[in-house]
C-alpha cells in the first residue's frame, strides 16, 4: 500500500512545475561531479570512422579517460585474470573498450564474452553494477558484419531511459569500428522518425518492447535476418507487464538465433521462458549474496511528519557527490523535489507521466552533473548506471525485496562504495525485516555520525573500509530508540 502523508503541509503548499528540473543554489565546496557522457539525441546516432593506423603502438593513440584509483570491492575485482586481448577482438573494438574506461573484464564479463562470442544462449545472473553491459555488447559488436546492411542485434531493455543509456555505451564503444549504425527507439518518440530512420541501415537496435514490436508489426523493423537478442533485465521484461509483448518480438526472429538473458535477479517467469525459448543456455550465476559489498546499508525510524526533517539532516551532514532519492507515487516525488528545493538544495525529479523530452533532458542533465540531488519514483530503479552517485535514500520504503535491491544498486556501481539510506516508519517495520531475511543482508540503524571512508572515494582506503568493518562488527546492535539523526 502506498504511504500517505500524515502531515500534507510538510510536502505541500508549491506551484506546480512540470519538466523535472528544480534549481537550488550551486554546488558546494565538495561538488566535483564526473561529467563523462556527450549529450543524447532523440533516436539515432550516425557513427563515423575512427581512421586509425595501427602499429605496435596501437595503444599510445588512444584518448584514454582518467585513471580511476578508487578501491573496488571483489564484486568485480575477484577475477581470473583475463585480459581484453585475451578474446581474440578486433583491435578497433578494443580500443573503444579501452576507452571507455574498462581495463580488465569482471567476473561476470570473464564468464559471459567467450560464451557469447561461441554462440551459445545464456541465461546469468550477476549483482547490479557489476559490468552485465560490457558482458552482452562487446560479443554483439564483436560479431556485427559491417558488410550487411540489415539489422543483426537487438537489445531489449524495460524503460526509456535505459535504451538511451545503452544506445550510448554502445556508441562509445564501437565508435572506431568504422560505421556500426546503432539506433535507440522507445515509447514517447516520434513514431515517423523511426520508420524514415529504419528506412537507412541500422545494424544495431537498443529498444523498448511496445515501440519496436509496433515498428516490426508494421514491417518496418525487419529482424528475420537478426542472429542475436538481448534482454537486459530480464525478470522486469518478463514480468505481466511485458512477456505477451517479448513473445511476440521474438516470433520475427529467426528460429537460428542466440538469446542472451541479463538480470540481478530471476523469478519463476524467467524459468517458464527459458525452457520455452532457449536451446540448451549456458547458466552463469554469480550470485553467493544479492546486495552489492561496496554499500552499506542504515535506517533512520521516523514518523511521517519528520520525514523531511530528516532529510534535511542528512543533507547537511552527508559529503554527497550526487543522491537518488526514492518515492513510492509520482505525486510525492513532484511534492518532495519542490520541498528540498525550498530547503535549498539542488534538486532534480523524474517520473513515468512526464513527458519524454523533460524526462530525457532530466535524465542526461543529471548524468551530466548538473544537479546533485534527483528524486524518482521506480522508473529510475532498472540498470541506471551514473558513477558520481554516491548515496541512495529511500525517502518511501520500498514494497519488494526486488524493488529494493535495484534501488540501493544505483550507488556502489562497478566494485566502488555507496551509502543507502531507509527512512522507516512504524508501518515499515515489518517490511524491513522481510527484506533483511529475503536478502539475507543487514541494514543497520544509523549512527549519529556516518564514516566518510563507507562512501567517499577520497575518505576511502582499503585498510581504513577492513577496519572499520571489523569494528562494526564488535559493536552492539543500538536500539531503534537511539537513531541520532532524527
């Protein structure tokens, strides 16, 4: 049941804005936000050639980013050693791996590119933040034949914003391929400019299943050539909302094709689909704990009325880079963003019933840097990948275990540290608890003062984060009465 407000005039009493952006002052003195990511386009990216000569020194003329020194967590460090190089990619293909950023392969990727790159479908399970993009997209750029001119990979993904978010990881990494045309379409858009786009050749497709089931009905998107499918949260896009829609996408692809299922976690739905629709699927499951090791988890026990409070507490006491803070309906998230705007933050909102240019714009804006504080309802909870978040806040408790693993995934991404904070009230308790057993995980009342080196790169190191774990683990459980921050 959603939480109502017991006290409306703490959320209530603003104008009413509509494009998710609410401005507070500038950042403050710890306002260095990672600002990585070219701005998106509506539906299609043109690519060009990179026009590189390779020599021995291939290397030496890569635009590589910064070096990224913050400690990670063996989450994606505990590897076997594999090296890019390793899987016999096209030298272009490894540069954009390189520069993107990504030295080595993680577990999940080890496990997932030789398997992939073999044909085989498969079926893995792996945390949030742990590097599932890179373990479907190098094999799928891997095999693209710029030579063919039809469309021979498709990317599913639930939400939005998600498909954008691929189109670009995608872009970035087969930018020096010499002309993969990749193409986002989702809901929202106009439907005209996909089919004139569809119309030119696309090898690519990164989508939503409502629009490109609609693009393949009408004949536009041809797939009957396609030789592999990924579904990127998988047990989202077989859930009752999608998997009548995913059926049918996958009745136009040939029956030789390779489907490849990605998600943190894998109900009964996605067992009934596999043994439909996969030949055989290779099983990766790196799963021993469902919550990411880099986050630490508190709960704050709070009435209604002492929600914003609390908030505002936090605020002022956390080094925060960039929050995702969550609601359980559109209607508070509008209400809480205008709130923390008038306490004087920085603060940005999205939800399902905006419209699809504010929500793009928010979106990108965000990942940009350009606002530190972002409030969302569950559209925001599936594969958003923004490294600068570095605190999540459940401002709502979330209703699911599931809901509330993809929630806490948004910080701590690829092995780094992240703080995830739950605002509980009474009706709560319960809750917390089955979440607890169900994740088998700990969520800690919260401290009066919070260490810096749990979630702050330059607080942080590897010695500091051991001992302090130690530590933790010697103390008492406090009282939920001694939670100092409300």
């Amino acid at each position: 049941m959603a939480t109502t407000t017991a006290n409306p005039s703490a959320l209530n009493g603003m104008n009413k804005a509509s494009n998710g952006q609410l401005r507070g002052p500038p950042f403050g003195p710890h306002a260095a936000i990672q600002q990585a990511n070219p701005p998106l386009s509506k539906t299609s990216f043109p690519q060009s050639s990179g026009g590189i000569k390779f020599g021995a020194d291939w290397k030496n003329s890569l635009e590589l980013p910064p070096k990224d020194t913050r400690v990670r967590t063996t989450d994606v460090t505990s590897t076997k050693g594999n090296e890019f190089e390793d899987y016999c990619l096209k030298r272009e293909l490894l540069m954009g791996i390189f520069e993107m950023g990504w030295e080595k392969p993680s577990p999940i990727q080890e496990e997932s590119i030789p398997i992939a790159l073999s044909g085989r479908d498969i079926l893995a399970r792996a945390k949030n933040g742990t590097g599932k993009s890179g373990a479907y997209l190098i094999p799928l750029l891997e095999k693209i034949d710029l030579k063919k001119d039809h469309i021979q990979a498709m990317v599913l993904v639930p939400t939005r914003e998600l498909a954008l978010q691929m189109s670009q990881i995608t872009i970035q990494l087969s930018k020096h391929l010499g002309g993969v045309k990749v193409m986002a379409t989702t809901g929202g858009t106009n439907l005209r400019d996909d089919i004139l786009r569809l119309d030119e050749t696309v090898h690519v497709v990164i989508a939503t299943p409502g629009r490109i089931l609609d693009l393949m009905r009408k004949g536009v998107a041809k797939v009957n050539q396609a030789q592999m499918m990924v579904m990127d949260e998988a047990d989202k896009l077989l859930s009752q909302d999608f998997v009548v829609l995913v059926e049918d996408i996958i009745s136009f692809f040939p029956k030789e094709r390779q489907i490849l299922l990605y998600s943190a976690t894998f109900p009964m739905s996605v067992q009934l689909f596999m043994s439909k629709q996969l030949q055989k699927p290779y099983e990766i499951n790196l799963m021993e704990e469902l919550t990411l090791k880099g986050i630490t988890q508190y709960y704050a026990y709070v009435t209604e009325r002492q929600k914003v409070h609390c908030l505002n507490t936090l605020f002022s006491r956390l080094q925060i880079n960039q929050s995702i803070i969550f609601c359980n309906s559109t209607q508070r998230v509008e209400l809480l963003a205008k709130k923390i705007t008038q306490l004087g933050y920085s603060c940005f909102y999205i939800h399902a019933k905006m419209m699809q240019e504010y929500r793009n714009r928010v979106f990108h804006d965000f990942r940009n840097g350009l606002c530190r504080n972002l409030v969302c309802t569950d559209l925001f909870t599936r594969g958003i990948d923004i490294q600068a978040v570095n605190v999540v806040i459940n401002f709502d408790f979330p209703r699911s275990a599931e809901t509330y693993l993809h929630r806490i995934g948004r910080s701590g991404r690829f092995g780094h540290l992240g703080l995830a904070i739950n605002l509980i009230s009474s009706e709560d308790r319960y809750n917390l608890k089955t979440i607890e057993d169900q994740l088998v995980t700990d969520i800690k009342p919260i401290p009066s003062s919070i260490d810096k080196s749990l979630y702050v790169a330059e607080f942080h190191s590897l010695h500091t984060h051991t001992h302090h774990q130690e530590e933790e683990e010697e103390e008492e459980r406090p009282e939920i009465q001694e939670v100092g921050l409300v």
